[in-house]
C-alpha cells in the first residue's frame, strides 16, 4: 500500500470520486507515481490547515496485448447467405 498526505482540497476530492466509483488513480508524491485504487481517505482533525492521509493498493501494470493477435470474428448474416 502508498500513503502520502496532502493539503489539496481539489486532490482529495478526485481521489475520494476515484474511490465511491472504483476507478484507478494516479498519486505522484515526491519522486514516486502509483497507480492504483483508493483504499482510503482520512481527515487528520489535529492539523492546520486541514491534511488528509490518502491510501492507495497499487493495481499490477498491464500486460501490453496486440490487438491484431486476436483472431476476428465474422457475422452472422454471411451464415445465411
């Protein structure tokens, strides 16, 4: 899991959108960038200004799949023809 913390209201808002509809997100904190599901978003009370600590499970990257190895599908209308 990535935690960081943040103080961008704009931030927390896509983050906690990213987290209500499941999607993937993309945190770059410091040198690092993740990209994965947000686990969760916590207010931290005792600061000033207000911060939040975000949590994210970062997703395995993809695997880069032609498109053109996959074999084609005809329709069905040649069938009756």
């Amino acid at each position: 899991m990535f935690t960081f913390e943040t103080a961008d209201q704009k931030e927390v808002r896509r983050f906690r959108i990213a987290q209500f509809n499941g999607r993937t997100t993309t945190a770059k904190s410091g040198g690092s960038t993740v990209t994965g599901h947000v686990h969760s978003v916590l207010e931290s009370k005792s600061s000033t200004p207000q911060c939040w600590t975000i949590t994210i499970v970062p997703s395995p990257p993809k695997s880069d799949v032609s498109r053109s190895a996959a074999p084609r599908l005809r329709s069905f209308v040649e069938d009756l023809y």
